[in-house]
C-alpha cells in the first residue's frame, strides 16, 4: 500500500504558482507609477521582414567597383548583425547607391532612435589617423591599413586596439615620425586626439576608453569607416518603411505576426489534447513545463543582442514545440511499453525512463551541437532559425531528461490507482 | 541473411534522376532565386498626391497598384518578388522589386505602369538595377558550416554507434540536403533565406530522428531478446519501434499544410519547402539510411565471419606441416599403418572367446 506525500504533491503546487509568477513579469505589461514595464517578451527585436521599419540611402562616393560594394554590403549586414539587426536587407542600387532596411531592437520605446543612429553610424565617413588637424598630414586610412579592431576589458578598463596590416604598419611609422599627436577623424570630422611617444610596436594601438558602451561605438564607427568603400553621409536619407512581407503595411503584418502566434498557440493546444488522450495525466503536469519553458526562451531571446523575431525564427519557434512534444511522447511511449509488457506502474516508470533518457540526452546533444555551430558560423536569419533550435534542445532535455520523469514520479507516488491516471494499458494493444 | 524489401539499387535509381533531372532543368533555365539571393530590379512609385490642396499618401491604393503592376510586368515575363511602402519626407513611395535582373523592353515599361495607374508618368522611376549582399563569402561561409554539421554527426555516431553509423550519418545529411535542393531546384520554388532554413532545419531534425534510431537499434542489440535477428531485421524492428516519429513528423506535416494555405508568400515557401524536405526525411530515415546500414552492417559481418571460418580450417603449424610432409612423402603408408593398427587391437569376439575360455 502507497502512503501518501503531500508534500510531493505540494512541490509541484509552489512549482506552478512560481511559473505562473514569472510568466506574469515576462508577458505582461505593468505600469507602476510613471514607470511602464513592458515584460521581458518587449526586448525582444522584431525584424523588419516582420513589422516595418526604417530605411537608409547613401550615395556611394567615387568610383567603386562591383566587387568592392558586394564586400562592403556583407560587411555593413555583418556589422548590423553583431548589433542586433539580424534580418537586415542591403542592396546597391544601380550601383550608385546602398540601400539598408533594418527593423526595431526591441519593441520598446526608444528603439526608433536605436534604430535611426544605427543607421546614422554607417556613413560616418572614412575612418583616419592623421599627423595633424590642418590639411597637410600624414593619414592611415581604415580601408587601406587597418586589418583588425577589437574591444577588450581588462582589469576594469576598456580598450580599443587596432591592428594595422603590413602597408599600414608602415604608414603607422611614417606618422609617428611626422607628429607625435595623432588625429582620429571619421571623415571630416576630428573625434579625439591621442600622444604617441616612446612607441616599440607600430603593428597596433592600444587606446583606452570610458566604457564599453562608448567602446562598441566607437569600434562600429570605425568598421563603417573601413569599408571598401565610402557613403556620403550629407546626402543620407532615412526614413520609415513598411514590412516587405507583400501586405505594404504594418497593419498587415501585424496580421502575419497574429496568424503565426495563433498557429503557435493551436499547436501547444493540439499537443496538450494528444498527450490527454495518449497519456491522460501527463498532459497536466506538462504544463507548467512548458510554460517554464516559455518562459526560459524569451529571458535568452531578450538578453541575445543577435536574436530577431522573423519568418525564419517564428517558424523555428514552431518546429520547436514539435521537437518537445515529441520528446515528451518518447518518454511516455517507452513507459506505456514497460506497463504493456506487464511490469508494475513503478517498474515501468523506472525501466521507461533509465530507456529513454539515454536517447533523449544523445539526440538533444546532437541536435543543440549541430544548431549551436550554425548559429555561430552562419549570419543573419539562419543564424536566428539556428539559434531557436538549439535552444529547443536544451529545452527538450530540460523538459523530458530532468523535469517530466521528475514529476511523474512524483505523481505516481502519490497516486494509488495503477496506470489508469496515465492511461496505460497492460497486455494487447495499447491505445496506438 | 534477409532478403531487403526494397533493393538498394532501386533508393539510388530515385535519387540519382532526381538530382540528373534537376540539374538538366538548372542547366536549362537557371536557379529561380528571391532578390536577397541574387538581386533583381526594382521600380519605384510615388503613391502620395494632392487633391484639393490636401495632401494624401495613396496607400489605400496599395493592393490595387500591386495588382496592375504585377499585370504590365507578366508582359515582360516577370513578375512582383516583394514590395514595400516607404516615407520619405512628406511623400510616400510604393517600391516593387522583380527578381529579374533583365527585363525584356525595360523602356517602355515606365510608360505602361502610368497608363495602368492612371497616374502622370513622372511618378514612376526608371527600372533600377539591384545588386545583393549575397557573395562568395557568405556561400563559403554556410559551406563551412555544413561540413561542421557533418563531421560532428560522423563523430557523435561514431562514438556512440560504430564508425558504419558515422558514414550511414553522413550519407543522411548529405542526402537529405541534396536531394531536397534539388527538388527545390526542380519544381521551380523560388530559391530565398526562409527556403535554405527550412531546408537546413528539416535536414538536421532528420539526424534527430535516425540517431532515436540507432539508439533503439543499440538497446536491442544488448538485449538477448533479439540475439537471433540479423542487422536488417534489427534496423527494421528498431524503425517501426519508433512510433513516436510517425506523430512528430504527421505534426510538421499539418504544419506545413497550414502555412501553404496562408496568404504570405514567404509563410507559404515555408510550408511548401517543408513539404519536400519532410518527405525527403521520410524517405530517407525509414527506407533508404536504415537499409543501408543494415547493408553496411552485414558487409562488415560477412567479412568477420570469412575471417573466422579461414581460421577454422587453420591447423596448429606443426601439425600441418607434419601431416602436409607426411601427405606428401608417405601417402601410400597410411592404409599400412591403419591395417597394423588393426591387427594389434584384439578384436571383441576374440576377447569374449578368451574370456569364454577362462571360465
């Protein structure tokens, strides 16, 4: 005879009633005061492709072959990308001139200065160190001599280091010997002066800086200024857009984002309705599983910078229910096999779960290392996909390793009647 | 040995014609790619105007422009790939691209756009040329992630499985890949982001659901329960065991069968590029990989066992060479030496006659 453990019972209780406090502060939006909180879910970026957005056009300066501006639109993608703006389109207009559409970081107020000075950043003009702040002067040109910028912490210090490549190591030198002051300039404009005497490597500069914040400005502003080629910021325009999903308004795809959301919402209801009828009880204490999970996803979708809600994400995010539920009926399928091959409920929870753990744990591994290395080499909206998926696998073992056996356990128990709350089935067919 | 309901010859028939056929139809008429990929054209309308000293941005205009638009350009053999409605300044521009890069008569298409929409022709620009991000560097990029995807796969199955899994692994991954682009290729769907996404996801979820497979295959192959199956049969019974893919993969297909009927066309080329590369997965996990990892694990146990069986007739050295010495100088003797064997052992009946005399 089972005895009775209300405290199992009562942890499962605490767990949902935690869950569903943390699902309050992470989809809901609050004002307190004067101060509106948005929930975690509002720092997550959406894509233009999605919701509109904003636009930019620069006319290209001088000469450039087709060659040079294909590099430099990878490289302004590529840089957008590290910002945030993951499905960002760049295209050369009768290459004459680049055309960048991004969407808004996060769907908070301010993110339309984001995105404005975002875009702002990009023409900055060419990127310099000069001998000196009049005409006459010695320059190391970003496009031509610098090979490498990177942004640091040490010791509580931030800072900049550039690298010159062989002909801007020489040219390094050459200035040096000219002035022991060097000018930074981002095209006409003089940003800060630095001494540079008694210097043993002219291969780099080390430059500290304030903060990181001002850092990571001051490295994009650099890599924009180092392009192959250069954009005339006078002539800039920027300037708001609708999404290019085909409805030419943001009203319409709103509609988009509506339908895919209740697709979402349909399948996490199918889901829950299968494993009902398949599992009986295990749908219930799957809940607050999944809703954990939910959870989980948007903290890391709101604190990866490099994460944007687009078609290719959303249907990530689709696919990734799939994977779960579908972990979770792997679980529950290998127990239901036990009790059929008429062992007790105990012992086919116990042989069903020491079975179906190793499975679960190889294939999430394999499919969290396959997703994790795409998301890391590729850009843009495959690199977003890939991210939701990996994600998918740490949630599916989160979900079918540790948490649902956990809470079957538990149930069984605290339950005296056999397979029935599962719906199991000993000998014949089961319910297939 | 059991006899394979599908010969192997019959899974690489059908995957070779595809790939032949695809690559005859890319020869011919060339990738179908979004403007992201390849670039195209694009034209640029100017939708605000001033009625009455009041000034309106036309975008309730926008479906019905699309429409007449899309009308002049299948003229020209082309058509609207996307379109966007922008600001700029006090005046709001509908901006269509064409995933050509070449339109036929260019020209005159300026002119035939005003007439369609009754608007002064100054509204519409030029066809302007578009020119993508997409370069060598980004292909080789996703080149180089692939083949990190794939050694990973060789690895983990390898470690996990026996190298055979690992090449059985490989063979999924690129087969899966290949053959789902080429349909793509085939059946003309427009090659974009969403459709290599999709294509890479399904692909990898594929090797989610092979490596449950294995994992069944191993559990089975410990257990004494199926010591009397050979590989093939333990591959298959590993594969029906599996039930639980059945509902994964029935779930993406209502899935995709949802996003083919919505009105988004990028939605829709998801769902339609899942629909090829789900039964591509389906093709490949349950008939093709399974059978020829059961093929590759009877080789190797077919060549375990001719090496055990030479071993068998092996005859420790010394004896051999005595008995092959012996065979080969003395063969007459033996019949000799067995008929003095036998005149030595006294014969039962003699004995019993001793025996008998005895008492």
């Amino acid at each position: 005879m089972k005895s009775k453990k209300p405290t199992s019972s009562l942890l499962i209780a605490i767990f949902t009633v935690i869950i569903s406090i943390c699902a309050i502060f992470t989809f809901v939006p609050m004002k307190f005061g004067t101060t509106t909180y948005t929930g975690v879910w509002g720092n997550i970026g959406i894509s233009s492709s999605v919701y509109g957005g904003l636009y930019a056009e620069y006319d290209i300066v001088g000469d450039a072959n087709s060659s040079q501006v294909v590099n430099s639109m990878e490289k302004i993608k590529s840089l957008l990308g590290e910002q945030g703006y993951q499905s960002t389109n760049v295209f050369a207009v009768d290459n004459s001139k680049v055309r960048v559409e991004i969407g808004y970081p996060k769907t908070v107020t301010n993110s339309f200065s984001a995105a404005y000075s975002a875009l702002s950043s990009i023409a900055v003009g060419s990127f310099e160190f000069r001998s000196s702040s009049g005409d006459d002067y010695v320059a190391v040109v970003g496009s031509k001599h610098v090979k490498e910028i990177n942004v640091a912490d040490y010791n509580g210090t931030t800072y900049l280091t550039i690298e010159f490549n062989d002909a801007g190591e020489e040219q390094f030198k050459s200035l040096c010997a000219a002035s022991t002051t060097v000018y930074v300039y981002m095209g006409d404009n003089l940003q800060t002066s630095f001494s540079v005497s008694n210097l043993s490597n002219y291969s780099q500069i080390q430059l500290s800086v304030a903060d990181y914040a001002s850092a990571k400005d001051f490295y994009y502003k650099a890599m924009y200024g180092s392009l192959e080629i250069q954009l005339n910021g006078d002539t800039m325009e920027i300037n708001t857009m609708s999404a290019p999903l085909g409805l030419g308004s943001n009203e319409g795809a709103s509609v988009v984002l509506i339908e895919l959301l209740v697709l979402i919402a349909l399948l996490i209801v199918a889901g829950f309705v299968y494993m009902a009828v398949k599992f009986g009880i295990a749908s219930l204490l799957l809940m607050p599983i999944m809703m954990l999970n939910a959870i989980i996803s948007c903290w890391i979708f709101a604190g990866i910078s490099m994460f944007e809600i687009n078609v290719p994400s959303l249907i990530s995010i689709i696919l990734s229910l799939s994977i779960v539920f579908g972990g979770s009926i792997c679980y529950m399928s290998r127990i239901a096999e036990e009790y059929k091959q008429g062992k007790t409920i105990d012992a086919s929870i116990e042989a069903g779960t020491k079975k179906a753990k190793p499975a679960l744990l190889v294939t999430s591994a394999v499919m969290i290392a396959l997703f994790a290395v795409l998301a890391i080499i590729t850009k843009g909206e495959l690199a977003s996909a890939s991210l939701v998926l990996t994600i998918a696998g740490a949630l599916n073992i989160l979900t079918n390793v540790l948490l649902l056996p956990w809470f079957v356990n538990i149930y069984n128990r605290t339950n005296k009647e056999q397979g029935k709350p599962f719906r199991f089935v000993q000998g014949g067919e089961n319910n297939d | 040995m059991t006899k394979r309901k599908y010969p192997l010859a019959i899974f690489a028939i059908i995957s070779l014609a595809i790939v032949a056929v695809s690559a005859i139809i890319v020869a011919i008429f060339g990738i179908n790619s979004s403007v992201e990929i390849s670039g195209g054209s694009q034209i640029e309308i100017t939708m605000s105007y001033e009625q009455d000293g009041v000034h309106y941005d036309g975008k309730q205009n926008t479906q019905n422009y699309v429409s007449e638009i899309n009308k002049v350009l299948a003229n020209h053999s082309a058509s609207i790939d996307t379109y966007v409605v922008e600001d700029k300044l006090v005046d709001t521009y509908l901006i269509v691209r064409i995933a050509q890069k070449e339109i036929k008569n260019a020209d005159s298409i300026k002119t035939e756009i005003a007439t369609a929409l009754s608007i002064d022709e100054a509204r519409v620009s030029n066809v302007e040329n578009l020119a993508s991000y997409f370069s060598n560097r980004l292909i080789l990029y996703i080149g180089l992630a692939l083949l990190a995807v794939i050694a990973i796969c060789f690895f983990t199955a390898w470690l996990r499985y026996g190298i055979l899994a690992g090449v059985s692994m490989i063979f999924m991954v690129l087969h899966n890949f290949i053959i789902s682009l080429a349909l793509v290729f085939l059946t003309r769907i427009q090659f974009s982001m969403i459709t290599l996404c999709t294509v890479v996801a399904l692909t990898i979820l594929s090797t989610f659901a092979f490596a449950s497979i294995l994992e069944r295959n191993r559990e089975n192959s410990k257990s004494s329960q199926y010591a009397e199956l050979d590989s093939n049969e333990k591959m298959m019974l590993a594969t029906k065991q599996n039930k639980w893919l059945l509902v994964f993969a029935i779930a993406v297909l209502a899935i995709s069968l949802v996003f083919v009927f919505t009105p988004i066309k990028y939605v829709r080329l998801a769902g339609v590029t899942s629909l090829i590369a789900l039964a591509v997965a389906a093709y490949s996990v349950v008939l093709m990989v399974p059978a020829i990892h059961g093929y590759l694990l009877e080789m190797a146990g077919t060549r375990e066992k001719k090496k055990l069986s030479k071993n068998v007739e092996m005859k420790p050295e010394k004896t051999k060479t005595v008995s092959r010495k012996k065979k080969a100088e003395e063969p007459k003797e033996e019949p000799a030496k067995a008929e003095k064997i036998k005149s030595k052992t006294p014969s039962k009946t003699s004995k019993q006659r001793t025996a008998k005399t005895k008492k």
